[in-house]
C-alpha cells in the first residue's frame, strides 16, 4: 500500500479514536483507557518501514493530538511520538518481527509514551498526580487497549507496510 492510504488509514483511525470510540466504551471507562490507535500504526511504521517513516509519521500524528485534544502544551506528543517511533524503528531495524515480538515493543513503546508524556507534564506542574496512580488508573488500562488492538491490526498492517517497500525494491532493480 502506498504511504498516502496509509496516512488516509491513520487520518481515519485518529479520527475514530476522538469520536466514536467514546461512544463504544461503557461510563466507567471512560476517563481511563485512551485510546491510541495512530500510535500503533507509527510504531508499525518503524518496525517494518523504518526509524526515519516513523519518526516524520509520529511527529505529523502527535501534533494533530496536540492541536486536536491536549492544547496545553503544543508538541508533547509531538516530541513523544516522533522519539518512540524513531526509536523503535532504530531497534528493531535488523530484526525480523514476529506476532510476539512486535506485540511486545509496541506495548514496551506505549509505556515509554506515556511515561515520558506523564513526566513532562509533571516537569511543567500541569499534573499533580503520582506516577504509581497514573500507571494504575490509565497508563495500564491504555496499554492493554493498545496490545488488543495491534493484535487485531498485525496482519493487514504489516502487509501494507511490507507491501509498499517491496514493490519500491522491485521498481529500483528494473
């Protein structure tokens, strides 16, 4: 798949992910699990596109979620998503990736994310909550959406983004 549908796929998911998720998800939940679904796909990015696809996809994503839902900072997710995408890109750029191991840098990246989101708020005072209470109230119950959702989405993503590098290959050997 071309980059451009990928990024219209990603424009729909951020779109899902402020709207009609909200509606899907039962009261009691609904200050808690945050969803994340751009985030995945900029880690799918890195880990079959590469560091450098993930780090403009994760910047140009996170700051739409800044503008679009956290106007308190501009660029913290921005920063964020751009690093850990880059980052997962960087390790996992010789590596063949599994099911299991890209479930599990995708849950290890949603950590680091909103770990570093949570601590840079805390820096500029826009939080007063502990990070214990953090972790058990949203970080955990996110990072479990998160890992169910790229287990649903592990194999048409990494066939899209699989796809377009081969055939860019296959058109740079002709």
């Amino acid at each position: 798949m071309s980059m451009q549908r990928i990024v219209l796929v990603m424009l729909l998911f951020f779109i899902s992910e402020g709207t009609i998720f909200y509606w899907l998800l039962p009261d009691s939940l609904v200050g808690r699990v945050v969803p994340m679904f751009t985030l995945a796909f900029v880690l799918f990015s890195g880990l079959y596109r590469g560091r450098h696809t993930a780090l403009i996809l994760g910047m140009a994503f996170g700051l739409l979620q800044d503008l679009s839902f956290y106007g308190l900072i501009i660029g913290v997710h921005s920063f964020s998503m751009g690093l850990v995408g880059y980052l997962t890109g960087l390790l996992m750029e010789r590596k063949r990736s599994t099911l299991l191991m890209a479930v599990t840098m995708i849950g290890l990246s949603t950590l680091v994310f909103q770990t570093l989101n949570h601590f840079i708020y805390s820096v500029f005072r826009l939080t007063d909550q502990t990070y214990e209470w953090a972790l058990s109230q949203h970080i955990l119950p996110s990072l479990f959406l998160q890992l169910i959702f790229a287990i649903i989405i592990y194999v048409p993503a990494r066939r899209w983004f699989e796809g377009s590098v081969k055939k860019k290959s296959e058109k740079e050997e002709e």
